[in-house]
C-alpha cells in the first residue's frame, strides 16, 4: 500500500449483461502557460462548491427528498515524467440536498421548500453551494503531473452504479498516467513557448483527449431509466465522459493565481446534459476546484531557519504535519498504557472501513509505523493519545503525508477516520485492534 486508494481491476463488467464493454474516450481540461523554470512544491486541491444550473429530472412524489440530492467522487493519479504511477487516490464528499426526515444524514443545501413554503432544502436550478473541503494534498517533483477526474452523482434510492465505475478508474490509471505524461512533456517543458494563462484560457484549453483516460462508459438505458445513483453528464444512449484537469508541477504557481471567473485559482469543471442533447435527464451542474501551491524552494531562495532547540536539550529532528512532531520526547503527551504496541486492522474509502490492510506500530515514545501486510515498515509519522482520543499523521517515501484520528471503543478497538495531508477526514474509515 502507497496510499489508500481504489483497489477493484481493470476490466470488470457493469452489472448488467447488457452493458458494453468500456471503450476509449474523455476529454481533458489542459492548462497551458508560459515556463520560465522546472518547478516542484506543494500542491493543495480543494472542493470550494458547485452551481446548479438545472436540476436532474426527480421523483413526482419525492420520494428521495425534495429536488436534486448529489454528491461528488474525485479521482486522483500522479504520474513522473516517464508517467510511472507514484500515486493514486479517491475521495467522496458527503451528499448534498434536503436533509429532513429520513435523510438527516446529508448536508443541507437547495433552496427549494415543501407544499407549506417551509423545511427548505434540495438543489434547484440557480442554487449554488460553497464549501472549502480539502480533498487532496501532494508534493510534486519537476515534471510531475497530477491528473484530477471530478464527478458529481445524483443520488437516487437504489443499487448503484459506483463498484463498477471505481473499477473501470482504478484500471484506466496506467494509461491515464502515460498518456498525462506525455501530454505534459510535450506542452510543459522547460521551453515551452506561449504566452501567460489568462483569465480567457479556459475556452481556449478544453481538448479532445479520448486515448488519455481510456473511459466511456455506455450504460444500458433501461438501467438508467430505473432509480438509482448515476454520474450526471451523460448522453440519453447511456454515453459517459468524465472530465480530466491535468497539473503540471512546473505551472503549478501560474495556475493557483490565475482567475477563471471565479477568483484566484478557482477552476469551473461543467457537466451540462442539455448540451449532450438529453432533454430527459436535463442535469447541469459547475463543479468547483481550488487550486494552493508551495513552490520548494530553490538554490537561490534559502529556507526558513530551524526554530532554536529547547533550552537545555537537544531539539528533535523528528517533522511531522501533528504538531507533537517538533516537541522534545519527553514534552510529548504520554499515552495510556494500553496504546502502545501493534494494531492491525483494515480501511476503505468513503463510509466502508474495509477491505484493505491498515496496519499501525505505536510506539510509547509518540513515534509510530505503517506497516504492510508482509511486513515491511511503509511510512513513519508521530501521533497522541488524549481523552480516549488518537491523533496523528505519517509521511511514504514519495513525501505523500496522511492523518488520522480516532477513538477507542468499549471493546478496545480503535475506529478511526483517515484523510489527505493535514486533514483526518474525508478520504475514508478505518477500524484495528491490538495484536
């Protein structure tokens, strides 16, 4: 394990035997802009909101909530120069819409109201949601690319049609990668002519890149037609094409302070129905994506210095984004006796706390170890132990660092969340005991 992430293969089939096989299409949000240097830092993506410019067709009764209900699933994939995969990762915000009744689990958003004018809630067209949820933090090397798919899914009661849309993902990310890198050498590298991203590139950069993810799902129809959650962008014959924003490490800074109408760094990703011609479905919604950069410093740019050890004791060398990292051993919260040793356990994305392999070393000093199922130590981080409560971050090797917090059950057993960088939510769930 390099990071959570998706772990179903290439190939399989959508449920229904009367759904085709996956066939080669997308189309990719490039952007393009003038290099003056090979770069590397710190790039941060956040989900800011989404505009509603036209409800997907609902339920006459309701029966799902008043008007729209929608959640989105990002994907992430980071390749080298070479497009070698250094990463890969899925993030799935919670469900947006009317949250009354039977569905106080979701985040309330919509302006729309029930036969009374009262309990306003579900997404009609001309509501906009705003937010600043993190949902994916990584360091990039020169020549690095970032492939990021954004996905918004009308959320309907049913069997849904996300296991096999996660697989088909998970097994297009080789060729995403390849193909991502090769685009980016090629409209990225270190003399690329061109002039500076402006506020108009957005409708200058939108390509046909079908070969790059490898992705058109044709959805039987008559499942389509049956209530259940579904991506909103597709075509009324069932056709699906996701949309891809690549990022390059060497235009990383350019693009965080560039504005596309929607301030510095926001970028609009649009799923539009009605422009796919599918009147019967009709959804069309903006996705929006903030874009943070820290560039690495230079040979010319010196870093900030060290802060001064403690007095009388040699300061730790120990970095970690939990704030205990930096403290002296024995300044650390001492944690309960019963924490130190080895957890074993299992996470997943989303709600699901499995199926993939977790494993923790936790050591008493505050230091701690992920470890793989064959055992070899995979990442190394700091954590605490307060209040029945567990805290803590790790960095992998490819600099990739995770959080994580949870609480100790009656039983013994932690249940946790996970999340990207500093963040201990929204990546998944996660459940261990002690061995």
């Amino acid at each position: 394990m390099s990071t959570p992430a998706i772990n179903d293969s290439f190939g399989v089939q959508f449920k229904t035997v009367q759904m085709k096989k996956i066939l080669i299409a997308s189309i990719i949000l490039i952007l393009t802009t003038n290099v003056l240097a090979q770069q590397a830092g710190r790039v941060r993506i956040a989900f800011v909101g989404f505009k509603c410019l036209r409800e997907t067709a609902d339920d006459f009764l309701h029966l799902d909530g008043k008007a729209d209900e929608v959640f989105l699933r990002f994907y992430f994939t980071v390749a080298d120069r070479n497009g070698n995969m250094k990463l890969k990762y899925s993030n799935q915000t919670d469900t947006y819409g009317d949250n009354y009744g039977p569905f106080g689990n979701r985040v309330n958003a919509g302006s729309a109201v029930d036969l009374f004018g009262n309990l306003r809630g579900g997404i009609k067209g001309g509501d906009n949601f705003y937010c600043n949820n993190i949902i994916g933090e990584y360091d990039l090397a020169s020549g690095d690319v970032l492939t990021v798919v954004p996905t918004i899914w009308e959320w309907d009661p049913g069997t849904s049609l996300q296991t096999s849309f996660d697989a088909t993902i998970d097994g297009a990310y080789s060729v995403v990668n390849l193909k991502a890198s090769e685009i980016s050498n090629q409209r990225f590298n270190n003399n690329a002519p061109g002039s500076s991203l402006g506020i108009n590139a957005l409708g200058l950069i939108l390509l046909d890149a079908g070969p790059l993810l490898s992705l058109k799902a044709i959805f039987n129809v008559a499942d389509l037609l049956t209530p259940k959650p579904r991506p909103i962008g597709v075509k009324t014959n069932g056709e699906y094409s996701p949309k891809a924003v690549l990022f390059n490490a060497n235009v990383m800074q350019q693009i965080a302070a560039s504005n596309f109408g929607y301030g510095p760094g926001v970028i609009p990703v649009q799923y539009n129905e009605e422009a796919l011609e599918n009147s019967r479905d009709h959804g069309n919604y903006i996705i929006l994506l903030k874009v943070d950069f820290t560039p690495k410093p230079t040979a010319t740019t010196s870093a900030p210095p060290p802060p001064p050890p403690p007095p009388s004791s040699a300061s730790s060398t120990t970095s970690s984004k939990n704030p205990t990292a930096n403290m002296r051993k024995a300044d650390r919260p001492s944690p309960s006796p019963a924490v130190p040793g080895t957890w074993t356990g299992t996470y997943g994305n989303g709600e699901t706390t499995g199926p993939n392999f977790y494993s923790f070393i936790l050591n008493a000093d505050g230091t701690m170890k992920v470890m793989a199922a064959n055992g070899n130590v995979m990442a190394q981080g700091t954590y605490t132990y307060s209040n029945n409560q567990l805290t803590g971050s790790y960095t992998y090797t490819n600099s990739s660092v995770f959080s994580f917090s949870a609480v100790m059950d009656a039983n013994g057993s932690l249940n946790g969340t996970w999340g990207s960088g500093a963040n201990v939510r929204g990546g998944g769930r996660w459940i261990m005991n002690k061995q």
